[in-house]
C-alpha cells in the first residue's frame, strides 16, 4: 500500500490515539489476570486484542 504524508496535526492525532490505546493496553494486560470471572476475562481479553490491532494498524501511517 501506498501512503500519501500525513499533516502534522494529523501525525499528532495519530500520537495522541496510539498513546491512548498503549495505555489501555498495559492496563488491560494487568487486569487480565486479576480477574477471576471468566465473561469479563472474555471482554478485557477481547480488549487486549482490538487495542493490538489498531496500535499494528495505526502503525502502518508512521
């Protein structure tokens, strides 16, 4: 794929989400084995797995 530049605000936006989604990432890594209830074990993991991939996605305009 090809991938015209991004504008600085929007490289800035694209920071601030991927700062934003790492975040809940490592918060979510930590819960995960806290947790002792298996629905949300089931949710924070599908969460760990929708932060990872729009962190490879986000990744692939830098």
């Amino acid at each position: 794929m090809t991938f015209e530049k991004l504008a600085v605000h929007e490289t800035l936006e694209l920071h601030e989400v991927l700062t934003l989604k790492q975040g809940c990432l490592v918060k979510s890594y930590a819960l995960q084995s806290l947790v002792e209830d298996d629905t949300l074990r089931m949710i924070i993991g599908n969460d760990v797995s929708s932060s990872e991939k729009a962190k490879r996605i986000a990744g692939y305009f830098i």
